[in-house]
C-alpha cells in the first residue's frame, strides 16, 4: 500500500510540519487543562479563609479576572493560593504563545504549500491546463490577455516541483495529470474547459511516450468530466487515429500544423505573419466567435459581409449552426439566423 503524504514534498518536511502543529496543540491543551484545574485549587486552598471565594464559581471568576487584569483581583491568604496565582498566569502567557505559534506554523505551512502545488482548487467553471511545456506561458498569456472578455479561472497541473508560470493569478497544483485523485484537487470534475499538453518536463522521455501520456490524460479527463470541452496537442501525426478514438473535442497535432504553416508560407509569402497576427494578442486584428448582430439576422451571407464591414469593421469567416465545426466561406445566399454563431476578424470583438 502506497504511504501518503503531502504533495510536492518530500516525507521529512510533511513529518515536520504535521509534528511542529502536534506539538504546539498538545501543550496548549496541557496549558488549558491547568487553568481549567486550579481555580478548584484555588477555592480548595482559600475558601475557609478567604470569604471573596467562598464557592467554586467565585473561583472560576476570580481566574477570569487574573487572566483579563494581569493581577489577582482578590487578596490571597495563603501560600498555595500564591502558587495557584503564579500558576495561573504561566499557564495564561503559554496558551497564548501555543496557540501564536500553532496558527503561525499553520499559515507558513499554508504558503509552502501554495508554492509547492499542494492542496485543491475551489474554483468552478474554470480552464484547467494538465501538464506542462514552453506553450504554457504563451497559453496563460492569451488567455489573459484584455481582449478575452471571459477571464475564467485557471488552474495548471502539473508534476513539477515549482510553480512553473509566476503568475499570482493562476493556481499551481503538483501531481499527475493522467491520475484521478490529482484530476479531482484540480477540480476537473467541475471545469468547464481541459487543455491538455504534451508534457516536456521530462526530457528523456520521446514523442510518442509523450503522445501516450497525454492519451492517457485525455482517457481519465472524459471519464470524470464528459461535459469538460477538451483541447488536446498531439505529437505526432501518426498518433492522430488513436485521439480519434476518444471523445475530445478539439485536437492540434503539433507536426502537421507547423509543417502545413511552413510549407505555406515557403509558396505564399507572408502567411506566416499574417497567421501570427489573427492568432495572437494584443496587436492587429483577431479572431473572434461572436452572436449575429440583430441587423443582420435574416440576411445572406452576401449581404452580411457588407453590413458587418461597415457596421463593426469586421469580416465574416464562418458560421456556426450547433455542434463545433464552422462552415467555412459559406455559401452567399445561406441566411443568417438567431441561433447561429459568426466567426469574424475583427479589431475587437462586438456585442449585439
């Protein structure tokens, strides 16, 4: 049976941690036991010479006062009664100081924590990136950038042992992306969008072991979550007919893209820029999936694109009739409706 411990740290700083607050609390309650104890001390030692604590509830006020005033508010007449005094207010002074400590330990505990990627997110409806490679940082950047109007949470899982964005805005937790326990502290069961990597933070590891990780990943995503809308980066190309088989929703095989962009801008000059400048924030003009506006529901397509030109500067791409999948360059005279979603390159994007 696997031993558990806290995640992101080895088991020597989990056992000091968990035996620091053990310690502090257990003498707290030593400390509280005191006090419970010697006002019946107190009433035992001078209630038949003392009239001011002639009941044991007298004894319980005269510790609250010696707590609150720093002195005894009665006059002490005999030499135990003392001893319970000074008893008393060491007692006092080390509560206090057990109970600083142990809130103390707890925060610096809570902030190592933070930073080693232990613990759970609390979030909902929010973008969880599993694993982790140099497209991360350009992804969080995207994703908030100002022109992205939904800013929704993020949380990266990942097994590193640091937090790998340095961004105080995105939660980092450590642990194994393909591993249901670390799913769940991501909160992949209530996320509303899975962007998974093909992780290179281990570099012995090659392509298709890579492929065969974020497989696995993609697997214990749609299990927990079908209604997760997953992005997945796929390798190799030849690994494609595997992701296939899966329910993701959107796939980017790394090679085939990069090669096609290559290849293109060596024939056609300049597309490589131009892809840049509508996939990328803040400058020039980018993509955006928008609702039609109400003038131009019911008109063609033909008729659409000048609307939009002169209306909001914008050029209508494609359309969206339910499902994922645009229609590209559609045809002139298909009409516009209600429920269908445009995809424009615009300035910004536009509401109704």
């Amino acid at each position: 049976m696997r031993s558990w411990r806290m995640p992101g740290t080895s088991t020597g700083q989990a056992k000091a941690f968990l035996g620091l607050s053990r310690r502090l609390l257990i003498r707290a309650g030593v400390a509280l036991a005191v006090l419970v104890l010697c006002p019946l001390l107190f009433w035992l030692f001078e209630h038949d010479r003392n009239p001011e604590v002639a009941t044991a509830s007298s004894a319980f006020t005269w510790l609250a006062r010696t707590l609150f005033e720093g002195g005894s508010p009665y006059d002490i007449r005999t030499a135990p009664g003392y001893v319970v005094y000074y008893a008393v207010g060491i007692s006092g002074v080390s509560l206090v100081a057990f109970i600083t400590g142990s809130i103390a330990s707890r925060l610096v505990s809570s902030v190592i924590s933070k930073g080693k990627g232990m613990g759970d997110t609390k979030q909902r409806g929010h973008i969880v990136i599993c694993g982790w490679s140099s497209k991360g940082v350009e992804i969080i950047r995207e994703l908030r950038a100002k022109e992205v109007e939904d800013q929704r949470g993020i949380v990266v899982l990942a097994l590193l042992e640091n937090d790998p964005t340095r961004d105080d805005d995105v939660e980092f937790l450590r642990g194994d992306p393909s591993h249901e326990i670390d799913l769940r502290r991501a909160g992949i069961d209530r996320a509303d969008t899975a962007i998974i990597l093909a992780d290179d933070s281990n570099p012995t590891t090659s392509a298709t072991d890579r492929d065969a990780r974020t497989l696995l990943t993609c697997l214990a995503v749609e299990s927990i979550n079908p209604d997760c809308y997953s992005c997945v980066e796929v390798i190799r190309s030849e690994n494609r007919q595997h992701f296939d088989r899966t329910r993701v929703n959107e796939m980017v095989v790394s090679a085939e893209l990069t090669g096609a962009l290559l290849a293109s801008s060596a024939s056609t000059h300049g597309l490589s820029q131009l892809v840049t400048d509508l996939m990328t924030h803040p400058v020039g003009h980018e993509f955006y999936r928008v609702r039609p506006p109400i003038g131009v529901i019911g008109m063609t397509v033909g008729d659409a694109l000048g609307s939009l030109k002169r209306s909001h500067d914008a050029i209508l791409v494609a359309v969206l009739s339910g499902g994922s999948r645009f229609d590209v360059n559609p045809d002139a005279l298909r009409p516009i409706l209600e429920a269908d979603d445009l995809l424009v390159i615009a300035p910004k994007p536009f509401d109704n």
